[in-house]
C-alpha cells in the first residue's frame, strides 16, 4: 500500500543471524500466536497441482516465480487494473500512474468532490484467511492445523505466487513490489547503526523475530511432513520475509466486517497523507470496501488516504517510509524510563509494577502536546520516597492505565522530583540522537561499491528524517519540562520570601 518516495535499487535479502528458540512470544499487536492443536488423526500426505521438478534448484525456482515487480512498474499495475475491471470491479473514477509521493498511487481521472464514495471493491476481490486456495490440499493442511489468519496468509500468498498463471490471483501478485519496503529487510547490523537511537530499534528486531520464530514453528510442524506440498525450494526464510512484508504494509482491518483482515487488491495502491482523516472499511449498502473524501481532488491529483494515526517510527516500521518533519500531527517518540537500582525502595516499586503488568523499564509516547498520564504516574512513582510506600500501589496502577478512578493522580510534594526524573530522561535521550546525527554525514564514506553504497545511503536517510522527527519531538518535551521547573521554584522561592517576610515582621 504506501510505497516509499525513493527507489531503492537493489534485490538484497539477508539472511537473519537471530536465534528464533529464543523468540516464541509471537503474540503482539499484529497478528495471533501460532496454536496447533493436536490430534490423534492421521493427516495423509496430500497432493497438490504445484510442479517443483527432481531436477530444479532452489535458485532456478525462485528465479523462475515472479515475486512482484519493480515499485514503480505501470506495466504490471496496468495488467492489474484490466485484471480486476474483468473480474468484476466497477468503473473508477482514478487510475494508477507514476506519482511523486509513493512511486505508484491512484490518481484522479475527473473532477472528485468532498465527501464522495470511492472504490467500491467487492468481497469477491478480497483475500481473506477464507480465500479458497489455488492447491486446496495445501490449504487444507493448514486449517486442520487451526494456523492464525496472519501466518495463513503469509502461505497463501507464497502458495499462490509460486503457481504463477494457474492462480487467480496472478495478476495482482505480479503488480505486488518484489522487495517491499520494509524493516524486515534491514540485517541485525544496520538496525544497530541507524537505529540506535531510536526505540523503533527493539520494535523492528521484535517483529523479525516474530517473523523468523513463525516461519521455523510453520517448517517445523507442517512443512517438513508434507514436503510435496510446501517444498522449501517455495517456502522458505526468504519467500516469507517477502509475504510478510505485504501484509504488514497492505493488509488492512475492517470494522464493519467484524474486524476481519484482509488483502483488498486497488485499494492498496492509495498512498498514505497526514494531513487526511479518511480510512478504508466495508460499506455494507453498497456491498464493497469504499472511502469517504475528505477534501476536493482536481483530474491528475494524487488521491490519498490514512494509514491510521501512527508516528513516523510506526509509518517506517510497516511501510518503510518517514513523512516530512513537522508534517505528522500524530507523531510520537517512545522515552525510555527505568527505576534506578539505587533507589532504596527499588524491591517494593518492582512489585508494585510487576503486581500491574509493568516491568523494571517501561517506554512510554511523547508527542509534541505532551505525555500520557501513565508516564507521569512512573515517574511519581520513580521519585517517591520511602515515606510513600502506601502509595506505590497507586502510583503503578496509574502507570499501568488500570487504576479505577479516571482523574489523573496528583502528588504536589514529589512533582518537581517526578518532572525531574522525566526531564533526565529526555536529555538521556537527546544525546544519544545528537550522537548519531552528528556521526551521519560522515558514514558509509569509505563504500565503494555502488550498489551497497546506493543501499546504505538510502537506509541512512530513512534513519536521519526519524530520528530528526523524534529529536524534534524531545527538544519540545524538555522546554516545557524545564519551563514547568521553573514555574515550581519559582512559587516556592515567591513562597519563601512571603514567609520570610512574615517571620522578620514578628520577630
């Protein structure tokens, strides 16, 4: 769906050095934890119309399936318009052509007015976890064992793409982007360089972990018993990074179909804009994923959508691309904030946070208005002294966001230790930003090959708009720390001198 505003040339895929035994924890925001049940049926081996050849290697296979196409091809995405006019998509009122923000996007044909419908593509279109497949015993074996909706279709899209013209869904595939852009194709070593700084750092090694552990559980249990029908010439690290990263740049939720995921062919060549409000969901009325304008568009003007309310580390995480700085009014850095092992309450504050669900070290979002109440509440909690020992209970509840009350918690006598704590924090955070800023300009110098160098040149802009973004975001945070800091001592010294005033005045 959202395509980056640079091209990266290059077909590079690495291999991943991650240990996957050690990342079982496969539940997270984006897809459910792989459950196979087990049973006492046998499964038979089952066969299916896919022909791998005694004779053909894994690079002669994977050479000969068309993984998608280069971002920008029109030819394929022209093939996929005639594809789906044909297969019952209804007349647009855009087209797909060469834009300046995506590559490829959907751009207006005639006159579009605010507040229209667009789209209109039927539930026949859509790939769900419930799309027949092209080798029905593949996806047989699957569903016998129970695998989630996201590794599902991560297969499907696998199985579908190595059956070429037998699929239906060829068309569509071969317009897909052979290389998505994506953090789960940076290696081990390039999130550690350009992404130091950055907390989306431990999000993106999370999700390639994620990622690996799924595709070993899946070889493991189901693969390697039915070799015929998921041949790891097809199946493999590398086809699923690919599949992957579709779904996580395309895949979008449907609220009106009950939440329901699913892959929904044109609508994912709009490209995302911050400055619109308008989402993708199933209009039941007229029976087909649509969305509402919510702006004019003039003939050749690119039309846009929302990806949802994401911050520029979440906007590269899944897509791979950071808006302008100053362009994202959603825009959020995560700060980290630990309990200092000094602190001589440091046993009864991990309880309190442990008894909530917290841990030692929390992140939690800064944006340019402020901060979440829970980051305020761990820092009361960091900065109370052992006389407070009542309220650490309270103060982790708050920072857990599973207190009863609704009224933000307010601890007068320890605010200034609390904004404090905070404002330590943000300049922790700060220098580590300026650090690799600083180091930018001079890195990757010393490549030669252009390829690489293109390759490394582009990974570090992408690196240097976030953290530009983010740094933006904490210079913000410590002004008005520093300002509210002010504020309070100020009123204590005003306060002090009212009393000091009083006590010469009695003597």
């Amino acid at each position: 769906m959202a395509e980056a505003s640079r091209i990266l040339q290059t077909t590079f895929i690495p291999t991943l050095s991650q240990n996957p035994s050690q990342n079982r924890a496969y539940l997270n925001k984006f897809y459910s934890p792989l459950i196979f049940k087990r049973t006492k049926t046998t499964i038979h081996t089952l066969r299916c119309s896919i022909s791998t050849g005694e004779t053909a290697t894994k690079t002669s296979l994977n050479n000969s399936i068309p993984w998608g196409c280069d971002i920008d091809s029109l030819e394929n995405a022209s093939a996929l318009q005639e594809w789906l006019s044909e297969s019952g998509l209804p007349p647009q009122k855009m087209a797909i052509q060469r834009v300046d923000v995506g590559e490829r996007g959907l751009v207006a044909l005639n006159n579009i007015r605010k507040g229209e419908k667009l789209l209109f593509v039927p539930p026949s279109l859509f790939i769900t976890a419930d799309s027949e497949w092209s080798c029905r015993d593949a996806g047989k074996v699957l569903k016998q064992y129970n695998v989630p909706d996201w590794p599902l279709l991560a297969t499907y899209l696998i199985s579908e793409a190595s059956l070429i013209n037998s699929s239906r869904w060829n068309n569509y595939i071969s317009a897909l982007p052979r290389q998505p852009y994506s953090l789960l194709y940076w290696t081990r070593s390039e999130l550690d360089r350009y992404l130091e700084a950055s907390q989306i750092r431990e999000r993106a090694i999370e999700r390639i972990n994620d990622v690996t552990g799924t595709y070993n559980d899946l070889r493991l249990r189901i693969f390697s018993k039915y070799p015929d029908l998921f041949p790891e010439e097809v199946f493999n690290m590398e086809t699923f990074k690919w599949s992957f990263g579709i779904l996580f740049s395309r895949l979008v939720r449907l609220p009106a179909m009950d939440g329901r995921v699913a892959l929904v062919p044109w609508a994912d060549m709009l490209n995302h804009s911050c400055e619109v409000e308008t989402f993708l969901d199933y209009d039941k009325s007229s029976q087909g994923v649509v969305f509402t304008t919510d702006r004019a568009y003039e003939p050749g003007e690119q039309v846009f959508i929302s990806y949802g309310r994401k911050s520029n580390g979440e906007l590269l995480l899944s897509y791979g691309f950071v808006p302008r700085e100053g362009t994202n009014p959603r825009d959020s850095v995560e700060l980290p904030l630990s309990l200092r092992k000094s602190d001589r309450c440091y046993k009864e504050k991990l309880e309190a946070l442990k008894k909530y669900g917290l841990s030692v070290s929390q992140c939690y979002p800064l944006q340019i208005t402020g901060w979440p109440s829970e980051l305020m509440a761990y820092a009361y909690l960091a900065a109370s002294p052992p006389s407070m020992n009542r309220q650490f209970e309270e103060m982790a509840a708050a920072a857990s966001n599973k207190i009863t009350s609704k009224k933000d918690i307010r601890y007068p006598e320890i605010e200034e230790d609390a904004l404090q704590f905070i404002l330590d924090a943000c300049e922790s955070s700060i220098s580590k930003y300026s650090k690799f800023l600083q180091a930018s300009g001079s890195m990757d110098l010393d490549v030669t090959n252009p390829k690489i160098l293109n390759r490394k040149l582009f990974l570090k802009q992408l690196a240097v708009d976030l953290c530009t973004s983010e740094q933006r975001i904490l210079f913000r945070a410590q002004y008005i720390l520093r300002r509210r800091l002010r504020d309070i001592r100020s009123g204590e010294l005003r306060a002090l001198r009212i009393f000091d005033g009083f006590r010469k005045l009695f003597k």
